[in-house]
C-alpha cells in the first residue's frame, strides 16, 4: 500500500473507532432530563407598575406563555398617558417628538428591538413582529415606522397636552441643550417564568427627556437594556442608559447569576461596575432587576428610592431595591 493510502485509511479507521467510541460513550452518560417541578410562575417589573403586572399575571395563571405576558404587561404602560416615560404621552425630544424604543427576547434567544419609532404607541408589539416575522434582530426610525403600518398598526399622535406643555415650559428656561433628568428614566422593563418554565423578557421606554433628536439608550439594546438566557435567568435595566451601554449591563448580570451569583448579588456587581467606570460619581440613576431559573429575584439601584414589582402566587409584592450608599 502506498504511504499516502495507508494514511487516509488509517486516519479514516480511526475517525470511525473515535466515532463509535464517542456515541457509545454518549449513550452511557445520557441521563434523563430533570425537570424542576419547584419553579412556579412569576413575574418581575422595574417601578411601581401595579396593572402592568397585574395583566402579566392573569397571562400566567392561565397557563400563557412568559413571551405573551410581558408583552402584554408592558403594553398597559405604554397606553397610559399618566405615564410620562412610556408610550404614548410619553416626554418628547428638544424638538418636541416623542420617539419610542423597545425589545423584546423570548426562551430561545429569538429577540427583536425597534429604535426611534413615533407615531405608535406599542413599539413593544412592533419589536416582537420584528422578531418572529423578520429575519433582523432591530428596526429603527422610519424604516421601523413603515414596518409597523406594513403589519397593521395605526397611526397616533404621542404628545400629550400634559406633555407638550411641559416641553414648552422646558424650552423656555433651559439652555436648549442635553440634560440629564433622573427624575424621568422611569423604563418599564418586565421578566417572567411561566408555568413551563421558560423565561422571557420586554423592555420599552420613550427615552430621556428634551434628548437631542435621534439619541437613543440602553433599554431597545439586547444585552444593555435586556438580556434573557433561559438556562440561567434575565436582566433589565433602567436609568441613564449610556450608562448601562458602556459596561453592557443586563448581560452581565446574567453571566454573574451563571458563574454562581444570586440575582441580588448580580445586580449589586453591576450597578457597582458603573459606578468604578464614573470614578464614583453619582450624579444619575441606575437601576437593575433579575431572576434567575429559580425564580428568585433581586434589584439594586444607585439612588435611592427604585422600587420593583414582584407578582407570584403569594400575590404582588412592592419591593424597594437596596441602593448603593458612598463612603
């Protein structure tokens, strides 16, 4: 046989052994899949948003999906034009347009955004077509706009009476330019189990206040404003989102919770390596929520006063995020 025969066989007679070895190999360990019958349905949210997760809940305890109920729990903030950061009514730009960011990732790492959208009051809605009917992950602006009429949404005016006159008092005594306002980072961001256990997650928000046209944060970014990984658990954020798109936030806290952390600890970790990239300066806002496989849950903020809704079984809960206090 010549050398070169004699190589390819035995290379291929032993790619073989190697094969036959390996699926033996992995017959012999497979175990039967474990299912943790211990996790139950809940779902989390960032702020104090009863009826968001209210609706979410009755999503759940009907046997829905956790994609169906932060989509449909975040939607009742968007609607509501009391609330001034989401959605319709939501504060404008400095030109005086209400833009709107969303997204949305379901338990398969399947995840769709939508960036400077106006004219539709669910950019949640429009962010999870873009997802499931679409082979992009984000959509934004007029693209995103025409994408939406394309799929059935209607056309909307968002300024509010409330809202606009507020722009206009804004104009009247600032200096016109970009102004960090922690007062209005109030981002809706939703996390849920359902009774499967699959983790999902919605994330939407109208943006920063009086903002120079076009800007947009964190919260419509996968991975800085949301990240779901349904092996491990999901993150959300809300504040400053410039802030939470440098360290890349909600991911690292879902890598924290992997590597062994409970979501408390997580939360506290990332709200921390914020902080160490400011120097300590704490003049914004951050906040994190998550939960982890187990449905335990945790939130951390750097000022004080972020609160977080939790709904389970044993009801709703209204907890105030521990927050970090400089030495």
């Amino acid at each position: 046989m010549k050398r070169r025969k004699f190589l390819k066989n035995s290379s291929l007679s032993t790619a073989g052994i190697f094969s036959a070895s390996l699926l033996a190999s992995c017959e012999t360990d497979k175990k039967p899949q474990v299912v943790n019958k211990m996790i139950k349905p809940i779902v989390i949210a960032t702020w104090d948003v009863l009826n968001a997760t209210n609706k979410a809940w009755q999503v759940l305890n009907n046997a829905g999906t956790a994609l169906d109920a932060v989509e449909q729990g975040v939607m009742i903030e968007e609607a509501d034009i009391n609330n001034q950061s989401v959605g319709k009514g939501g504060r404008p730009d400095r030109d005086g347009n209400v833009t709107l960011d969303a997204c949305i990732m379901d338990k398969d790492s399947n995840c769709g955004a939508v960036l400077y959208l106006k004219n539709i009051v669910h950019p949640i809605s429009v962010a999870r077509k873009v997802m499931e009917e679409t082979p992009h992950v984000m959509l934004a602006g007029k693209g995103a706009e025409l994408f939406a009429y394309q799929k059935g949404f209607k056309k909307e005016n968002l300024l509010t009476e409330k809202s606009k006159a507020e722009w206009l008092e804004w104009k009247k005594t600032s200096k016109y330019q970009p102004v960090i306002n922690i007062e209005n980072h109030d981002t809706i961001g939703m996390l849920a189990i359902d009774s499967k256990g699959d983790i999902a997650g919605a994330c939407t928000t109208s943006g920063m206040a009086y903002k120079i046209g076009g800007r947009v944060g964190d919260s419509p970014i996968i991975g800085a404003g949301l990240f779901v990984d349904n092996e491990v658990g999901g993150a959300t954020a809300t504040g400053v989102g410039e802030e939470v798109v440098r360290t890349v936030g909600s991911f690292l806290i879902v890598e924290l919770m992997r590597q062994g952390k409970t979501p408390q600890e997580a939360c506290e970790e990332g709200v921390k390596r914020i902080i160490s990239k400011n120097n300590e300066k704490l003049d914004f806002q951050i906040g994190f929520i998550a939960i982890n496989k187990k449905g335990e849950t945790g939130g951390y903020c750097i000022q004080p006063g972020f609160t977080y809704r939790v709904y389970s079984e044993q009801g709703h809960i209204n907890k105030t995020a521990s927050s970090y206090i400089s030495s």
